[in-house]
C-alpha cells in the first residue's frame, strides 16, 4: 500500500526501520527491534512510587476483562494516520488489579523491551479507559513488527506515546520526560488542532502529561527592557533563543525577566543556538535553573 502526503523530518535518517507500505499500519522503529517473543512469554516488570520492582507474569492478567476498540493511531511528526482494530485490556485494570499507582500529580513511564524507547503519561492520562495493553490488531495476534506481542495504545495521543514491545511501568513524582522530547525530535505529545478536529479527539479530564504546544511565535532576539514572553498555557515557559535576559531573582521565590510574577513554572525550555550551549547552561546556572530542555534553533 502506498501512503500519499508522507513527511519526512530531518531526524527520519536515524530510524532503525521505516516502512511505509507495510500493512495494515506503516512500520517505524527508531532503535532496532528486540527478539520477538511469545505473549505468553511476556514478564512486566512493574514498580508504583518509591515501590520496589515485581514481575507480573501474562498469566497473571487472565482475570482482566478484555476489550475491543477501533480508534485511529496518528503519527503527527511523518504526517499519516490509520483506524485499525486493537484487541487488549485496558490499562487503568491492570493498574488498579495489581495495586500499580504513583502520586495523583505524578507519572508513569513506560518501556520498550529495545532497552532505548521509553515515554512518560501522566497518572490522569494512563487512568484514562482509551489506553490499552493490546495484544491483538485486526483480529489477529499482534505481529512482532508493529510492537507485538503486547504494546502500548494511546489513542489521544500522538502515536509514538503508544509504546511497543512493552516490558516495564514504573511509577515518578516528576515528569520523566520521555525520549522524544529528550532527542528534541517532538516537543509535545499533544496533537495539533488539524488532527484533533479531524478525528474529534478530546483528551483526558485531569493533568497533562507533556508541555503544551506553542501557540505563538517566539521572538527572534533575547528579551529587552519592557518586553514579555507570553508563557504556553498551563505548564511551560519557553526561553527565546539564546537565553532570555534573566533576573537576578531566578525562579521559585526567583522568576524570569519577562514572565508574569503569577505563573506557576513547572518547565523551562530553552531555545539555543549553535555554538550557545555552554553560554546558556551557564546563564540558566546564574539565576538557580539546572533542570531544563533544550533544542537547537538555526
């Protein structure tokens, strides 16, 4: 099958495996595949917060009702989509029936048996009834290619939060920023307005798991006298390249020359030019910030 309007982002040429005519979902792999193994092979290893690990053996979630769903799986970043069927149980089930929770403000992260792919949900999102623990796609065993024998759906969000060869869930307090946005390949788990109205996709009641996306441009200079970056909604205060003029004050009791004294940081993304990293680190150092995102802008 050949896919019409596929894009492909600078970083498409670190994939370990791109197949767009694969049915019935394209194949993308950023790290080479595991071994395949049988489902009834598979061992979770699970941890809540500040729990120590257990495995959690397939068998173990014969009780768990299954379920049958038909939402699309979207892939915002290559620009494709497809509704297929998932045949799973739900997460919040299997959370709930082997005592897996984490702080009601907190995370969970998820990984892939590549030993590389991880990425992180809130506790609102991962509770919500859309994410499964499928086995099955289209009424068969799901194949070893497409994230078999058991993977991670997150419909209302963009596809690669949808975690293949799951192997472990563990439980943070704080957002364990997954490797999209460690790599600075995706900002944002979260689907842009195109996508959202064409599937009428509403995301869950509760916290957000990733930033907001940017809903305006950024200035193109550092910060002067008198002006403002308007802060994305909710969670993220994105720095303009290289750094933004910071104030002596810093962040907590400390704040950001031109963020409005009344938001709540929780993020800082800096935007930093070539050759700027060391400059920026140390501005950002200055004034107490030393957890922080960062992406290189032209």
């Amino acid at each position: 099958m050949k896919r019409e309007g596929i894009l492909h982002p600078k970083f498409s040429e670190k994939f370990a495996r791109i197949d767009f005519e694969a049915e019935p979902l394209p194949v993308l792999t950023l790290y080479p595949a595991p071994s395949p193994i049988a489902l009834d092979a598979v061992r979770l290893e699970v941890a809540g917060l500040e729990e120590h690990s257990r495995i959690i053996p397939w068998a173990a979630l014969g009780d768990l009702p299954r379920v049958k769903t038909t939402p699309a799986i979207i892939c915002q970043i290559f620009n494709w989509s497809e509704t297929v069927a998932w045949e799973g149980v739900r997460l919040v089930d299997f959370l709930d029936y082997f005592k897996i929770d984490t702080h009601p403000d907190g995370y969970f992260a998820f990984y892939s048996r590549d030993k590389s792919f991880f990425e992180g949900l809130s506790r609102d999102e991962a509770r919500d009834p859309r994410v499964l623990l499928a086995f099955g796609l289209n009424g068969e065993p799901l194949p070893e290619q497409h994230g078999g024998p058991l993977r991670l759906v997150v419909p209302f969000l963009q596809g690669y939060k949808s975690v293949k060869w799951i192997h472990a869930i563990r439980g943070f307090r704080n957002d364990p920023v997954g490797i999209k946005r460690l790599l600075g390949q995706s900002p944002t788990g979260i689907f842009n307005e195109k996508w959202r109205s064409q599937y009428q996709i509403v995301p869950p009641a509760g916290k957000v798991g990733d930033p907001p996306a940017l809903t305006q441009p950024l200035p193109t200079s550092p910060l002067t006298k008198g002006e403002e970056v308007e802060p994305t909604p909710a969670q993220t205060v994105i720095l303009p390249p290289v750094a933004a003029t910071l104030s002596e004050k810093g962040v907590g009791k400390r704040s950001l020359k031109g963020v409005p004294s009344a938001v709540k940081l929780k993020e800082v993304i800096a935007l930093i030019r070539p050759q700027k990293h060391i400059a920026t680190r140390k501005g950002l150092e200055a004034v107490g910030i030393f957890s922080y995102t960062t992406q290189t802008v032209l």
